[in-house]
C-alpha cells in the first residue's frame, strides 16, 4: 500500500477562538479533499476545534508528556490530548528540540507514550543550518530517526516529518534535489527497520506555501507537509491542501 497523503498544520503558540473561523473557511474551500487534513492548534483550542471539525478533519496537539499522569505543573499526557478530542500529537518539533532541550530519547518516550494512549505520533527530524553547511545532515537524519522512534511504530501510529531548522519561519527552502535526498534516506531507514516502513507517511516542513507547495508533492517519497505559518489561514493552506490532493 502506498502512505496516505496528509497535509498537517502547526498552529503552534497562536490563535484563540475567533481563529477558528479560518476552519470553517477551511471546509467551505475544500468541501472533500484527496488527502487527510490535521489541524494542531494550541491545547486550549483542541476541544472547540474537534466540534467545529465535525470528522472532516483531524485534530491534534502539539506535544504532550511521557508519563500518563502526576505533578508536572503545565503539561499535558497524551490521555488528555486524546479526551479532548485529539488523534494526532506533534513530537520532537525543532522548536521543542531547541527551546526545551529535548533529546531523541525525550521524544521516544513520548512517542511511546502517544502510542499507548491511541495517538499517532507525528515525530519531527531536521538539521540546523551548521550541520547542514559541515555535511552532517544525513548522519543526523538517521540517528534522529533511530533514537526517536519507539520499536513499536507502525505506518497507522506513525507520520514522519523532515523539517530543516533553517527552514522554518524563515521563507528559505531546501532545493528539490536535498528534500528528495533526506527522504529517500528516511524511506530506507523505516523501510529496513520495520515491516510496514514503506507505508509510513512522510512529511516535508519548512516555508510551505502555496507557490512552491506543488514542486514539493512532486518529490519522489513526499507524502505531505507540516505547515506552519502558512495553515493558520484558509487562503494559504487551503491551496496546500488542493495542490497535495492533485499530487
């Protein structure tokens, strides 16, 4: 079977309820799309948007803790996540790496624990701009993907998703032949490590936007992208959306 197309958004720390209107404008613009839509808002919008979804897109969070319980004042499990409506839990996201400090064995343990509680884990790999100008990149890709990947990871618990730090937030992006590099490298890691490898989905992320949305679904082993900016309105993501069903 060939990976399901998904077309995810990071919302990351923005939007309150009012923004929940871009989803309706979301829907109205693309009524059935040819590819799965996963929306993750900040946790305080998860319970309203998977209302307002109504099953037509899915919803998820942005992190979530590896215990399933106890006193971590301001976190969240994955049990949670889930009783609020989520079916999708972002981990590992750059961002998490840098600002929180998070190791590949952090992200493991979470990804285990997404698992646990029926949430597919959406694990985030990518270089900074160093490694990638000291030639590191793949090394780093694979040891990313060997440590922050649970044993227990399939093609219907798991999305990977490849986002170069440089590119994030930056309108900067990796040329097609780099993208196309790190996912075959990606699709042959899974493919020889699990049996269902080459089902998985894989995610692009880094400065997606509706002008080069196309030229990125047409990499070979590309079977989506995680936006940021660019989902927090329907006018930019809804053309992701179509040019991802198109692909």
């Amino acid at each position: 079977m060939a990976p399901r197309k998904l077309a995810a958004g990071n919302w990351k720390m923005n939007g309150t309820l009012a923004a929940l209107a871009e989803i309706d404008r979301l829907l109205a613009d693309q009524p059935a799309p040819g590819c799965d839509v996963l929306v993750c808002p900040p946790a305080t919008l998860i319970h309203a948007l998977t209302a307002r979804a109504s099953g037509r897109i899915a919803v998820g969070g942005q992190d979530c803790h590896a215990n399933a319980s106890g006193a971590h004042t301001g976190d969240i499990s994955a049990a949670q996540l889930l009783d609020a409506g989520a079916s999708h839990v972002i981990l590992g996201h750059s961002e998490r790496r840098t600002d929180h400090g998070e190791t590949d064995a952090q992200v493991r343990a979470k990804a285990e624990a997404a698992h646990k509680a029926g949430l597919v884990a959406v694990i985030c790999v990518g270089e900074t701009e160093a490694q990638r100008d000291a030639g590191q990149t793949l090394d780093l890709i694979a040891s990313q993907l060997a440590g922050s990947i649970p044993e227990g990871a399939t093609a219907a618990n798991t999305v990977i998703a490849y986002e170069p730090v440089w590119a994030i937030g930056t309108g900067r992006t990796p040329t097609t032949d780099q993208i196309a590099e790190v996912h075959a490298l990606m699709r042959d890691r899974l493919s020889a490590r699990f049996a269902d490898g080459a089902e998985m989905a894989l995610l692009y992320g880094g400065s997606v936007k509706p002008g080069n949305a196309a030229e990125i679904f047409s990499i070979a082993h590309v079977n989506g992208a995680l936006v940021g900016g660019a989902s927090l309105k329907a006018s930019d993501f809804g053309p992701i959306v179509a040019a991802l069903s198109a692909a």
